[in-house]
C-alpha cells in the first residue's frame, strides 16, 4: 500500500518527544534529557506556560548546546506559540522544537548580521 503525505508525517510525529518545564524545572536535568534525545535522533519540543517556566526551558536548551556541542552535534531552536487547555482553562504556551542542525546548514546570515549591526553601531555614534 503507497504511503500518503498524512501516513508519513504521522510517522515523523512519533519520533518527537515533548518535555514540559515548569518553573521549578532543573535546567541541567531538562537539558540532559534534551540531549540525550537529540543524541536517539528525536526531535524534542519542550512547553512551558508562563514567564519562570520560559526562562528555565531557553536555559535548558543554551545547556543542552554545550553539552551536544564538543560531540559535534550543533541544534537549532524554532519557538512557536500554543494554545492549550489546563484544568478546563484556555493557556497560551510557548512551545521549542528543538532538532540537530542539517549537516549541510552554513551560517550564511551571520557574516550579514555582523555588517548590517555594524552600520548600526556607526550611525548611533555619528549622531
């Protein structure tokens, strides 16, 4: 039987693991289990309601980084906000997917970044 665009993306779906964090989540544990995720090939999503709950995911995922980085695993980041239901009550969270960066990605934007802040930083100082 031929595999449909619905059949494969079901198939995607079920290798990513979703880790809620709450504020009074161990950034270092939260990033352990990221990277060992990341190191079994899933991609993780991580969600978090709230302001402490965000702070400690985005440091989870900067850990996860060093811990991923000197085995040569670079990640990427890609937020996204979410609406759910907690307890019968509408939230809005923000959710992180979380994958390793294609091996072929260059860090084409970076060179411009630099360029285009330092015509920035130019400007304000001339002024």
């Amino acid at each position: 039987m031929p595999t449909t665009q619905t059949d494969t993306v079901i198939e995607e779906r079920a290798e990513i693991g979703c880790l809620k964090v709450s504020s009074k989540s161990s950034p270092a544990s939260v990033a352990g289990a990221i990277a060992g995720m990341i190191k079994d090939g899933a991609v993780v999503e991580i969600q978090a309601v709230g302001a402490g709950a965000v702070n400690q995911a985005v440091k989870a995922i900067a850990i996860s980084r060093g811990f991923l980085s000197p085995i040569g695993i670079e990640i990427v980041c890609v937020p996204a906000f979410a609406d759910i239901v907690i307890n019968g009550e509408y939230r809005t969270a923000i959710r992180f997917s979380v994958e390793p960066r294609s091996k072929g990605a260059e860090r084409v934007a970076a060179p411009a970044m630099e360029e285009a802040c330092e015509e920035v930083f130019a400007d304000m100082a001339s002024a």
